[in-house]
C-alpha cells in the first residue's frame, strides 16, 4: 500500500486551498442566511449588480434602453436618471412596460452596498448603464473599407492656405 506524503511545499498549499474553501465558504453563508450582499469594491461590479434585480419583460425581444444616473458616497441614486438611448418597438404599452422595468430594477437594487473607498471614487459621476433584453441582435450591414490615400502636397496648400 502506497501513501501519499505531503511535503513542505504539497502541505502549503494544501493549508492555503483549504483556507480559501473555508473563506469562500463562510462568504456564501452570510450571503444566504443574511440575504445581504457583500459590500462592493469594484466600479465593474456596480453594473452587474443593478442588472441582477432586472428581469425584462417577454414581449421585449431586442429592446435596449441606456440609462444615465449618479450615485452618492452611500450607493443611493443622486437626482433623476435619464435615458440616453433607447431601441423600442411594439405598442406604446409594451415600451412603456419595457421602460418601466429598467426603472423598477434601479430602485429597486439602489442603494447599492458599495465600500466607502469606492463610494468616494464615484460620488457625483455619471453612470451609462445598457439595459438589453435577450433576443436577436440587429445585422450589421458590412460594407467595403475604402483604402485613403495621402493628399499631394499641392492639394493640401490649396486646402488650408498659410
């Protein structure tokens, strides 16, 4: 019977890996028995964490809305976002709809728990934020890149006399 030795360095990182499960462990059990989600420490994470309370509508195959808002040092949504893009179609009630679920997720995921480093970093500034709903993406059409060719320099005296 063969038994596997650890050494030095195979303990070490057995030491370290189970660690780590323990830590992550314990950071989903706060999460589930708590409901509260970890503080944020990432800008990145800001979006991703709004976009989880959203859940769009089934008739808005392909809509898009960009919403535009700040968030103040507690993570709470400063002034009225504003919408800076939007791709809808349907009936006037299905983009109401689609809209109304974009704005339903914002305040109902704000304020976000973010740490206060970064509430300091991003107090005031704007956010762009694309809410899309699953579905077929619009074709781009290809066209052919036309190569440019340098102006001669007699061309480029007459443009822009001295």
């Amino acid at each position: 019977m063969i038994r596997p030795t650890c050494s030095g360095l195979g303990r070490y990182r057995l030491v370290v890996a189970l660690a780590l499960l323990a830590w992550l462990h314990s950071g989903v059990l706060v999460v589930a028995q708590t409901g509260e989600r970890p503080a944020l420490d990432r800008l990145a994470d800001i979006g991703p964490a709004i976009r989880a309370c959203w859940t769009p509508p089934s008739d808005a195959t392909g809509m898009e809305l960009t919403l535009v808002f700040s968030l103040d040092r507690s993570g709470a949504v400063l002034g009225k976002p504003r919408i800076s893009y939007s791709k809808l179609h349907g009936d006037t009630e299905q983009q109401r709809h689609f809209v109304a679920s974009v704005l339903t997720a914002l305040s109902a995921c704000t304020p976000v728990r973010i740490t206060s480093s970064l509430g300091a970093a991003i107090a005031g500034r704007p956010f762009a934020m694309r809410f899309r709903a699953p579905g077929p993406r619009p074709k781009i059409e290809r066209r052919a890149i036309v190569p440019v060719t340098p102006a001669s320099p007699r061309l480029m005296a007459a443009a822009h006399p001295a």
